[in-house]
C-alpha cells in the first residue's frame, strides 16, 4: 500500500532525481563512483541536519 503523506511522494521523487544525476555525473565522466559516494554521504548529512521528523496532522 503506497503512503498518501505528500512528504513521501517528495522525498521519494527528491531520492530518483538525486540518484539519476549521480549517475548522469558518472557516466559523462565528470564524477567517479567515489566522488559520487562521497557527495552522497555529505548530502544525507545535511538532510538528516534539514529534515522535520514531526507526523503530520490527520
């Protein structure tokens, strides 16, 4: 059954746009998949630091 909590159709739109461009950085050449990771890693940080774990009501 697929949540209706409109954060989790961003958060999962936000994850496949992320994942993609990291991909697109590897293959153009312009990333490693080191360079990749670590930029991944750094970014979940601040997400984490950004993120607003309170339900929504309902």
């Amino acid at each position: 059954m697929r949540s209706v909590d409109p954060r989790h159709t961003w958060s999962t739109g936000f994850a496949r746009t992320v994942a993609e461009e990291l991909r697109r950085g590897v293959d153009s050449g312009v990333l490693t998949w080191g360079e990749a990771d670590e930029l991944l890693a750094r970014l979940r940080t601040v997400i984490d630091q950004a993120i607003d774990l309170t339900p929504l009501p309902g």
